[in-house]
C-alpha cells in the first residue's frame, strides 16, 4: 500500500517459481506520477511537485458490483487528476520481458518486440505528456555508448522510465550510473550483474526520485 505521504505508488516484489530450483523475482512499479508542469520546473520543489497517496476509505469501497475494476495500465486505483498512470515490470531473468505502460497505452513489452537484455528505456514529455522514445540497451556485449547518447543531452522536464531485463549493468560505466544518479536514482550506483531495476526519474529533478526498486541478484530466489 502506498504509506507514505505525499505518494501515489505501490510497488510489490511477486516471486515466481520455475521447474526446477530456480526462482525469479520481478519487480513492479506501479504509480501515479504528478503532470511536470514547466513554471514549477524552476521552483524549489523539482521536477515532481506534488504526488499524492492512494489512501482507501471504506466509503470508496464497491458495494453493487464486487468485480474488481480495471484503472489505467492496470493499476489497482485511479490516479488523481493531472496525474499520469504508468506500470513498469522489470524482466523476470532470460526469461519473462520488461513492460512499460504509459496513460494505459504499452510503450515496451515482448509481445511489441521492443525489449531486450539489459536496460530498455523510455522518455516522455514531462510537460504535456507526449511519448519521445524507447529503446532497448544491452548491457551485456552491446555498447554503452549507445546509452549515453540517449540519455546525455536530455532536456530539462525529460521523464525517463527504465525497466531491466537479465543484466542490467556489466557494461555500465561511471558516467552512465552518474546520469541515472542526476536522474534521481538512489541506486545506478549499485547496480550489478542480474540485479533487478524498475526507475522512473526526470532531468532537472532536485531530490530522489521516489519512484525506484533495487533488488540484488543475490536475494533473488531467497524466501
């Protein structure tokens, strides 16, 4: 649930168990993610301005029809007005692809055949809400230079959403994770070999994003 003030986000871990011993843990970022408005771009509260919490009061809840419903991207609540809806699925090993939804609308996904091994990002007009961009990055043998010029001259109110699949960061190098880090992340850092990563950040952000999940390769498959 989303506790915290000031969010509208719920991001749980769902485990998945495979024939045979291994287990794959993929990690979901579910959120509404507040309208980038440009007059507050400059101002002291950031890139993101105002989230606010999904909170369930039991007068919300249904009472004709007790089929769940379906909100943008399959959230389970509604986004606030001028608020967008967005889902990131990180990819489940080699073996189940990343997804990134937008306004209820599939921006990457194997079923689109856009992603692959490494890091597939999507950039987004923070203004108005306009889709940029998408492309898979792979981190393994591919070339990071790739990366870097995707996302080294961004301009300023640029989302960034990211989704790993498989390996996310053997071809990182100090300036890419230093531009994931400006982005807001607490953990382009940190990042390793199968590490699973779900991120959404914005050029010009002034804090954290609040929008991230780290999980170590190391803890996948742990009870």
């Amino acid at each position: 649930a989303a506790d915290r003030p000031g969010l509208g986000w719920d991001r749980p871990l769902h485990t998945m168990r495979l024939a045979g011993p291994l287990r794959i843990v993929v990690v979901v970022a579910t959120v509404g993610l507040t309208w980038i408005l440009a007059s507050m771009m400059l101002g002291a509260q950031g890139v993101f301005p105002r989230f606010q919490r999904f909170q369930k009061r039991p007068e919300d809840s249904p009472t004709a029809d007790p089929r769940p419903r379906r909100y943008k991207c399959g959230l389970p609540q509604p986004c606030p007005e001028q608020h967008f809806s967005f889902r990131i699925v990180s990819g489940a090993a080699n073996v189940i692809g990343p997804k990134i939804c937008l306004e209820d609308k599939m921006l990457m996904s194997s079923v689109l055949g856009n992603v692959g091994r490494g890091l597939n990002v999507v950039l987004v007009n923070g203004v108005n809400g306009e889709f940029i961009a998408a492309k898979n990055f792979d981190m393994w043998d591919g070339d990071v230079n790739e990366l870097l010029k995707f996302i080294r001259s961004l301009y300023e109110g640029t989302v960034v959403l990211v989704a790993s699949y498989d390996d996310p960061a053997t071809k990182l190098n100090e300036e890419t994770r230093k531009i994931f880090t400006a982005l807001g992340s607490s953990s382009a850092k940190d990042l390793a070999f199968r590490d699973s990563w779900a991120f959404v950040g914005a050029k010009g952000i002034q804090d954290k994003s609040p929008f991230e999940q780290h999980v170590k390769s190391s803890k996948i498959g742990r009870a």
